[in-house]
C-alpha cells in the first residue's frame, strides 16, 4: 500500500493509481472504499479521514505514505501513530513564516497544566491564538483543550500531553520524523519523563528512541539536526508517614509545593482521619483532591495544580523545581538569555 499526499502527487501516481477527491463522499463511502482495497493500490488522497481508515488497516511492513513535496516516506505504522497520538495533518503545506518555536510532550493533562503554570509564573509565557508556520500541525487538528500554546518575547512553546512515559518517547521519535519528512523544524524539543525505575532507565529510554537519529550530545541534551532534545526527568521522592510514596511523578512536585506553601500542614488533621478510617496511607493523587477541596477550588484536579503554581511563592517554585534538578532544562526550554 501507498498513500500519496501533498500538491506533486503526479509524479508519484502512475497509471494504475486511485486518486479520491478531498470532499464529496460521507463516511459510508469511504469506510466501504478502505475495505475494498487489497494493499496492492496507490492511493492519492487530501482526506484525513479516509487516511485514518487505510492507516489503520495497513500497519505492516512494506506500506508507505509519500509526502509528494518532498518525495521522502513514513512507514504507514509512522504515519498511523501521527495521526492517533498527535493527531499531525498528514497532508502537509505548513506554509507562512516560521518562527522561534519548541515543543514539550509530557504525559498527560495534569502534567501538561502544571509545566503550563511554571512557564507562565516563571518565564513570561501567555497563552497564544496566533500559530506560527512550524507548528501548524497544531492549528489544523488539535482541539484547544488537547494542548497548551503559550508565547513569550523568545518565541512559541506547545505543550503537548501524551499517554505516559512510553507516549512520549514514542511520540519524541515520531515528531522528529515528521520534521524530517515534512521539513519543517522546531528549536527545541522538551521530553518530560517520570523516573519510574531508576534515573538512567529513564535516560536509556530517550537516548534509545533518538539513537536513530544521529543525535550530538550538548550541555543540555542533544541535538537532532538544528533541533535541540532536552530531557526533563522527574525524580523528587517525598517522605510523609501519612502519605504512600512509590514511584516518582508530578503529584510529588505537587506535593513538596502545597508543603512549602503550608497547604500540607492544613490538611494533616484530615489525612490523619482518613488514614485511621481507610486503614492506610493515601496515594499521592489522593492528597491533590484533599488538597484541592481545602484549597477551595472546584474545579477538576488540572484547573487546580496551574492554579496553584501559578499563586505559589516564586521562592517555594524555583526551590522545589531546584530540587528536582529541573531547573535548567526549564530554563534552556525557555528560550531566555543568561
């Protein structure tokens, strides 16, 4: 199977190729029309949706989309997890002026809140509408609450949740294919990961994922051709006889914040009553929705960590972030000058 995108399709249809018109055919039809194709055809097509659906039936070996603009291929399974997990505008044409943009995937929407309120509070991002050129993959497909686009006098940062440590390494290594097929660039590109085992699992799964790549090895990462890597990982343990400490995530940022905010010391009377009647410590995101509620906050648990970084001392932040040696990856990611 071939998928041909893009404005030179000619070049790479022959005469045997299925060539769909963008509009014109609801969904039965095209469900009906990927079912009927063998995996022999060529396929040219400006419809996402009936991409979707070929995509999703030929993920093997030896199928291949073509960016006709550049001539150069994603493995269908590349251009499958495109669509699925960064939901990228496969058909290309980012045109307009780039501009000084990165991007940070994290693993979720709670992580993706709280680095939100850390580059607002701390390096004068504000939420943006306007999208640069190389990031309007952005602009085509994603829905405003899937992802945070902030800007600040040093460019563009998109924040971008995945599905845990695994989604962002795999979504890390499917960008920069993108980018190199669809050839557009990011200054930097931002990879915050939970610890989980150990810091250097943590380490080997990205410098894993970017071995393909070539990378160099800079003072903050690596670089990706002009695209700077920089690992974020996230180790900070928190020690509370009331609290059940496993493994490492954003909730212990949380935790160590709300602390040296003096939240924690608000609620101990409740942790400890809690604990007594369930019999246990409480998880860590437990603590956040107890938090939460004495904090007086109504709204889901997201609205509450941008909430209160954003209103925490710049002092507790910095410390906490410090601690989790987060600090100059941060910074770098950024864009600020020393």
């Amino acid at each position: 199977m071939k998928i041909v995108t893009g404005k030179r399709f000619e070049a790479f249809a022959d005469e045997n190729a299925l060539i769909f018109p963008e509009y014109g055919k609801n969904r039965r039809e095209l469900v009906e029309i990927a079912g009927s194709l063998t995996g022999e055809e060529t396929v040219v097509t400006a419809s996402l949706e009936l991409m979707d659906l070929i995509l999703s039936r030929f993920k093997g070996e030896g199928h291949f989309l073509i960016y006709s603009d550049t001539g150069k291929t994603l493995t269908t399974r590349e251009a499958y997890e495109l669509r699925k997990y960064l939901d990228f505008d496969l058909r290309g044409g980012f045109t307009g002026e780039p501009s000084r943009a990165s991007v940070l995937f994290v693993e979720g929407k709670t992580d993706a809140k709280f680095f939100k309120a850390v580059f607002k509070k701390l390096y004068e991002f504000k939420e943006s509408r306007e999208v640069p050129a190389n990031l309007k993959f952005i602009e085509r497909v994603f829905e405003r609450e899937n992802f945070e686009l902030l800007r600040n006098e040093n460019g563009f940062l998109a924040v971008i949740p995945s599905e845990g440590n695994s989604g962002v390494i795999r979504n890390l290594g499917n960008f920069i294919r993108a980018m190199e097929v669809f050839e557009f660039s990011v200054d930097k590109i931002g990879v915050a990961i939970d610890v989980d085992d150990n810091r250097e699992s943590a380490m080997a799964s990205i410098t894993g994922k970017l071995s393909r790549f070539h990378p160099e090895k800079t003072a903050a990462g690596f670089r990706v051709g002009k695209t700077e890597v920089i690992p974020l990982i996230i180790g900070l343990p928190f020690e509370d006889e009331l609290i059940e400490w496993k493994k490492p995530t954003v909730e212990d940022l949380m935790l160590h914040l709300i602390a040296r905010e003096g939240l924690l010391e608000r609620i101990r009377p409740a942790l400890r009553t809690l604990n007594e009647s369930l019999g246990r410590t409480l998880k860590p995101k437990e603590v956040m929705y107890l938090a939460l509620s004495a904090y007086g906050h109504w709204g889901n648990l997201e609205g509450f960590y941008e909430l209160f970084v954003m209103r925490s001392r710049f002092r507790n932040l910095k410390a906490v972030l410090r601690e989790a040696g987060l600090m100059e990856g941060l910074f770098t990611l950024s864009g600020k000058n020393r």
